[in-house]
C-alpha cells in the first residue's frame, strides 16, 4: 500500500509538515549532527518533496555544497523542484545498485524512509549507502518506530506552536491548516496501520544500529531518541 501511488496523494498536503515544529525539530537535529561544510556533497536518500534541502538552505545560507536528492516518486520530485531552484534530483529506486559510483558522497542523510521498505531490503539499501559514501564520511539515518503515535507528534506540535505563537496566532494558523493538518495524520494512521497489520514494520529497537554494522560502518552512535521519542537517530561513519 505504501507504493507511489500513496505518496502522490500523501505529497498534496505534506508540506503543511514545514509548519509542523516537532518535524522541524528533527530535520535541525539531523543537520546539526550532519555537522556540514562547504563543498559537502550530499545525499539526502528518499528526499521526498525536498524539505531537509528546504530547511537546510534556511538554517545555513552561507553554505556552498551540493544536494542531491533520490527519491522513486515523480511528484515528490516536482513538488521538490518548484521549490528549489536549481535543484539536484535523481528518479531512482533505494532498492535497487544506486547510480553513483563508489565513494561519492560526503554526508548521507534519510529520514523516515527505510521503515517504509520491507525487513529484508533494509541491509542491502544500508550497503548501497556504504559503498557511495567516502571512507570518513557520515551517514545520519532516522526512522520511526515500533508504537508510532502521531497524536503524541499532534500534541506536542500544539504545545510547542501556542508557546511560540500565542494562544490568537496559533489558532488562525490551525484553522488555515486544519484540513492538511488533519490528512497528514490521517495518512500517518494509514501508514502505522501498513506497519502494525500490512507487508511493512517500523523499526525495531536497535535494528538501524545493527544493520549499519552489518553494513559495514563504524562508530555508530547510540540510538538518539527523536521526533518527540518516536524517531530514533543514529550516526555513523564509513
Ligand atoms: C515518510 S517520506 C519521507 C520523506 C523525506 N525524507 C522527509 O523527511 O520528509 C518517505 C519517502 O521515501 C520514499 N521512498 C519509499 N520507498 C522508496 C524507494 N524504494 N526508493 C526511493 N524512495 C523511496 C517515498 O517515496 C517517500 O518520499
């Protein structure tokens, strides 16, 4: 169910996620932990409609580097080129050997991606990320997990915009917003639904650390809990 067809109808409204602070929050942290440079050459793997470049030319302007976006969804990738100029994006499918050649990227970032990808596809994807990243480079890799509640993602999304906005504010936004607000829950209930009772599973506790050793990386942090505890980050280096 989570094919392409899915995400056309989920990228209509998925961009009402850029007002969404506790989505923010997680694309800060994985910038932050990028820990990006000038001349960076970066992947950003299952890019969607663009919002990690989005956010990261926001946050750092002053940066000169290259993004280039994978995804295997054509209207992610309009909707990410109206909104980039010049944007870098390649039509390509994660499982499948990545056309890059060995040792290309500096930084790999993906977020919220390979739990949308079956079990037994997630360790080949993970070498595939290996084999273009450079010897040193970092990988930055975050994905719900098992027990996902976007209400909690909901809840603190409201707390944290009225702390921000105030009470008057926040409440003209949320009713300009309502309905793509409430289909983007919607369509995550879809999604937990796929992965509680369908071909699909959250990650499990420890699983992304696992299948980046397994893949061959080193250093491999922690698992950082994410995204109001419902993401868990991890960083690695090849
Ligand atoms: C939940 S969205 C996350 C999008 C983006 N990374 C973000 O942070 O907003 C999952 C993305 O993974 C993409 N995706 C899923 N399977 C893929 C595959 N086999 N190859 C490339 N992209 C894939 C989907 O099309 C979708 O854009």
């Amino acid at each position: 169910m989570l094919d392409n067809n899915f995400w056309k109808k989920y990228f209509q409204v998925y961009d009402v996620l850029n007002i969404v602070i506790p989505y923010q929050e997680l694309l800060d942290a994985i910038i932050k932990e990028a820990e990006i440079k000038d001349g960076d050459v970066i992947l950003d793997a299952g890019c969607g409609t663009g919002n990690f470049e989005l956010r990261l030319k926001k946050d750092k302007p002053e940066l000169k580097i290259k993004v280039i976006g994978l995804e295997n969804c054509v209207d992610g990738l309009e909707i990410y080129k109206k909104k980039i100029k010049g944007a870098n994006v390649r039509l390509a499918d994660l499982t499948e050997k990545l056309p890059f050649e060995n040792n290309y990227f500096d930084k790999i970032i993906s977020n919220n991606v390979l739990f949308t990808i079956a079990h037994e596809k997630r360790l080949d994807i993970l070498e595939e990320f290996h084999r273009v990243l450079k010897p040193g480079g970092k990988i930055i890799i975050s994905n719900v997990i098992c027990g996902f509640s976007a209400f909690k993602v909901f809840v603190d999304m409201i707390k944290k915009e009225i702390d921000k906005f105030g009470y008057l504010q926040f409440f003209s936004l949320f009713f300009k917003m309502f309905v793509p607000v409430m289909k983007i829950f919607y369509y995550s209930s879809l999604i937990k639904k796929e992965c509680d009772f369908g071909d699909f599973r959250f990650m499990d506790e420890g699983e992304q650390a696992r299948k980046l050793e397994k893949a061959g990386f080193k250093n491999i942090s922690e698992d950082k809990i994410v995204y109001v505890g419902q993401a868990i980050l991890n960083i690695a280096e090849k």
